[in-house]
C-alpha cells in the first residue's frame, strides 16, 4: 500500500475525531482569527457565557491555546445567529483567567449554566497572523526608515498593502497616522519588543480588532505572509496562501522553509479552506518524517508540536482548482522539560503533566546519596537548572548536613517517645481488659475498657 495513502487515512481519521477534552475553537466568524468561542467538553462543542467581568486575560489566554499569538479583543457587537440550546450547549462561566494558564480549561471557572444563555455567548478576536510584533519605539517616532508615510486613511490593511507593494518586508502601524516600511535588515530587535498588550490601546481605523499601538507602542507587521513561498528565520511568524483570505488561484506551487532557533515549536492552522485537490504538506527536510501532515479540502484544522529545526511547508493548488481562501499557519515557541532519567534518583513530576519554563520540581534520590539540589527548574531552552543528580556525599560536614541530620535526630526522638508512650498506654488497656474478659483476648479498640483508655 501506498504509504501517503494509509497517511493520507489517518490525517483524516484524526481531523474528524480528534477534539480533546478542553480544545477550542472559533466558529460563525467574519474571519478565521475571530467568533464565537467554542470549548470541547465531553466529546461535545459548547459555548462559554459571559455572566460576570470578561476580561482582556481570558481572551489572551484562549488565543494562545489556539496558537496565535495572543487575543486582540472581544467582541461586543454579535453578527451570529443564535444558536439552539438545544443543540449546542453553554459548558462554562465565570472565567477568570490569570494569564498563565495554557489550557483555557484551567483558568478558575464555574461549570453551571444557570443564568447564561446563547446571546451571553462570548466571542473573540485573536491576534491576525500577519503580526509580528509589538515594540517601543523612542519619542514615537517611528521603528522603521525604509519608507515612511502618512495616510489619511490609515489601517493596517491599508499599510500592509503599501509597504508589501514597495518590497518591504515589515509594516508598522502607529498612532500618529504613519505607516512605517522596513527592510529584512531592519529586523526587530528583541530588546524593542514588549508586551502585545502594550500595543492594545487604540484600534485601527476601520478595523477595530486590530490594534495600532499607543504612546512610544507601534504594531509591527509582516508582510510577506502572502507571497508564495519565502524563506523565514526566528522563533515565531506566520505564513499564509497568496492574497489570504482573498481566494488563491489555480496551479501554485508554494515553498516556505522556516528555520526555526526553538527547542520546541507550536504549529499551528486554525483554518484551512481548500478546494478539493489542493493540498498543503508540512514537513521536515532534516528527518522526523513520522510527523509530517498532509492537509486537503476535508481537513479544517491541525496544531502539531515538533523539535525539528527546519520545517517545509509547500501549498499546492491543481491547475483547474475552483479556489479557496487557503490557509495560515503560525509557528510559536513551545518550550517543554522533557521528564529526564537520574542515575539514582527522580523528579517527583505528576505523571501526564507537560512541563514548560518556570516550573519547579522536588527531586529524590536513593538512600545514602545527596542531591544536588532540592529542586529542579524549567529554564526557556527547555532544560532543567540545575542539573539533575545524585551524588554519592563527600567531603566535610557542611552546616546544612549538620543540621538535617540533628533534625533528623530530634524528629526520630520525638516518634519514638509517641511510640513508647502509646505502647505503655495500649499495654495497660490490653491487661485492663484481659482481666475483664477471662481468655478473650483481643487488640480490637472496642474491646478496650472505654473508661480508662
Ligand atoms: C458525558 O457523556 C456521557 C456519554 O456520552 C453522558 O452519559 C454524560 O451524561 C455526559 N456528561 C455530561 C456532563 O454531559
Ligand atoms: C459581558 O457581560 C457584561 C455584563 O452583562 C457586559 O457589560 C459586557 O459587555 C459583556 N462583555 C462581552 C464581551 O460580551
Ligand atoms: C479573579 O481572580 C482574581 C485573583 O486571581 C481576583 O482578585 C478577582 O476578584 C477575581 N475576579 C472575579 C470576577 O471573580
Ligand atoms: C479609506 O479606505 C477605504 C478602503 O481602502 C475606502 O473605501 C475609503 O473611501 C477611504 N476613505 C477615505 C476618507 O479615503
Ligand atoms: C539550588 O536551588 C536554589 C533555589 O531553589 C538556588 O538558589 C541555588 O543556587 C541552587 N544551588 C545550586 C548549586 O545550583
Ligand atoms: C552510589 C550508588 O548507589 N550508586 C549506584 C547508582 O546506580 C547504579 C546502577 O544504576 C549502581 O551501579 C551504583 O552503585
């Protein structure tokens, strides 16, 4: 059999039935970055309600679970029709997410429906593909000195256009009505990028999901997301099909090679509209083809995470293909710990959990060997600091070990003194109750003589 077909197979098996507990979705919006916010409970899509404070956290965090980069904003005016509770169902409320979290199923949320109904529905935008950045910039003047120019009609779209027509590859949208063009080499510092929600203040004429920065913020586009094919170095982008989501033409053949400088990395496509034979293929030039994916017109959406350091993405489109909107794809960092093996020892790590930067663990080690350290960290290159190890104790008496060996000392004291007092107590209880009942002897509480023990 031919291997891409039994591939080909199982890419549509997993498409169909692969929702876990806790993965999202976007449905019913003007876009595939924006909608109704679905959550996958139970094998069963539900909304989320709105029955308290939504916060800009919540979003954020629903966002980056779907693989963007983060939230732009919640909509408040809803174009949907609602749906029949009947049908879909309302699965959660009263979210209140701290921003960390990387499962929007673990933001503190009540699960009771009582009160929400589907105009309650949250919707969201997330952050368009095309954005790479937000950034300070000094004085407000602008990050960019390839082409500087001032629109009276200024969006993002409008820039993004204008600068990818004039051979730029970023685009930066600022408050002062200036849509700024740089060059590769003016590439963005990583010293120049803040937070996304710096960038938030003022919205986009035009477009109000999209954000044009603030005092000293500017939104940094790129704008090759587009072309057809290119090469893309870093850590985090975005690549789509030409012209998205206007509809691609017929007979393309799209190469993009990322290099990627991640341990791990996200890939992610939340919404893949192909006309039948068309096909999108990722894969990895420098092995790793177990992971490879084939997407066509019935696949919808993927997010696959890989170690690999080039990825290949190549979009392919028959000569008499009726069109589509294609495709975006975003690729993020997705540090993990992996779980390491300690020569006489372990992480106390809880078993399915996934580890990522910050994360602290306890280690232990056999008996008779120290640690070298208690704990364990989970740096940004995804690996454990300090290393994990077990180390046989030598040299001198270190006031630390002086002192969890006289702690051990008094706590072993201390149990031995409950031991022996609790034995002195059961021994009299036992003879007490011996004498009461002759030959029955017995180690059973209720035996004992209840007013004296
Ligand atoms: C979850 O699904 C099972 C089987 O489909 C069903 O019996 C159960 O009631 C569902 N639970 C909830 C909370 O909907
Ligand atoms: C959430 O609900 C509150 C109170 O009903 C309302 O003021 C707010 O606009 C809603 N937010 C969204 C995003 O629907
Ligand atoms: C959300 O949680 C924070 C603490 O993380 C708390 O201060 C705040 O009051 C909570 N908000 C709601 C609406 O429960
Ligand atoms: C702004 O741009 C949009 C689309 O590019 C156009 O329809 C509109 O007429 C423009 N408005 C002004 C004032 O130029
Ligand atoms: C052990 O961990 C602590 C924090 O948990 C840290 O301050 C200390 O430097 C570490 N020691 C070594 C030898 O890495
Ligand atoms: C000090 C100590 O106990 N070392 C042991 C660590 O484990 C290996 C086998 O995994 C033993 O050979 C060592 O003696």
């Amino acid at each position: 059999m031919d291997r891409t077909l039994i591939l080909l197979g199982l890419i549509t098996l997993l498409s169909a039935c692969k929702a876990d507990l806790g993965d999202l979705r976007l449905v019913e919006g003007k876009n595939k970055y924006s909608g109704v916010l679905q959550i996958n409970y139970n094998g069963t899509w539900g909304t989320v309600c709105n029955d308290t404070v939504w916060t800009w956290k919540n979003t954020d965090v629903a966002c980056k679970q779907l693989g963007f980069l983060g939230g732009a904003s919640t909509e408040q005016d809803k174009l949907q029709e609602l749906q029949d509770e009947n049908v879909v169902p309302i699965w959660m409320k009263r979210l209140n997410c701290t921003g960390n979290e990387w499962r929007l199923k673990d933001c503190s949320h009540v699960t009771g429906t009582k009160g929400c109904q589907h105009a309650d529905d949250i919707s969201i935008s997330c952050i368009p593909p095309s954005v790479h950045s937000c950034v300070e910039t000094t004085n407000n003047a602008s990050p960019f000195v390839g082409k500087v120019e001032e629109m009276v009609n200024l969006s993002s779209a409008n820039c993004l256009e204008l600068c990818r027509k004039s051979g730029f590859v970023f685009a930066s949208v600022d408050t002062s009505n200036q849509c700024a063009c740089g060059a590769e080499t003016e590439a963005v510092q990583k010293s120049e990028k803040v937070a996304f929600a710096e960038c938030q203040d003022r919205m986009c004429p035009g477009e109000k999901t999209e954000a044009c920065g603030s005092e000293n913020r500017a939104v940094v586009y790129d704008v090759r997301p587009g072309n057809c094919g290119g090469r893309f170095t870093g850590k985090e982008g975005s690549i789509s099909s030409p012209g998205y989501p206007k509809n691609y033409e017929a007979g393309l053949t799209c190469i993009w090679e990322l290099e990627l400088h991640n341990p791990d990395t996200k890939l992610s496509i939340q919404g893949i509209s192909l006309a039948e034979g068309d096909q999108i293929k990722v894969d990895f030039p420098e092995g790793d083809d177990e992971n490879q994916v084939i997407a066509h017109s019935e696949m919808t959406s993927f997010v696959k995470s890989t170690e690999a350091k080039k990825v290949r993405v190549t979009f392919m489109s028959s000569e008499d293909s009726s069109g589509g909107e294609g495709f975006f794809l975003l690729y993020q960092v997705d540090t993990q710990c992996k779980v390491p093996e300690v020569e006489n020892g372990s992480l106390v790590v809880e078993p399915g959990k996934i580890y990522r930067p910050g994360h602290i663990v306890r280690m232990q080690c056999d008996s008779g060997l120290v640690y070298s350290n208690v704990t364990v960290r989970c740096d940004d290159s995804g690996m454990w600091f300090p290393v994990p190890e077990c180390k046989e104790y030598k040299g001198g008496l270190t006031i630390e070990f002086i002192r969890t060996i006289l702690v051990m000392v008094i706590v072993g004291l201390i149990a031995l003194g409950i031991l022996f007092a609790l034995t002195t107590v059961m021994l009299i209880c036992i003879k007490a109750n011996d004498k009461r009942q002759s030959g029955g002897y017995s180690m059973n509480a209720v035996d004992y003589d209840k007013d004296f023990c």
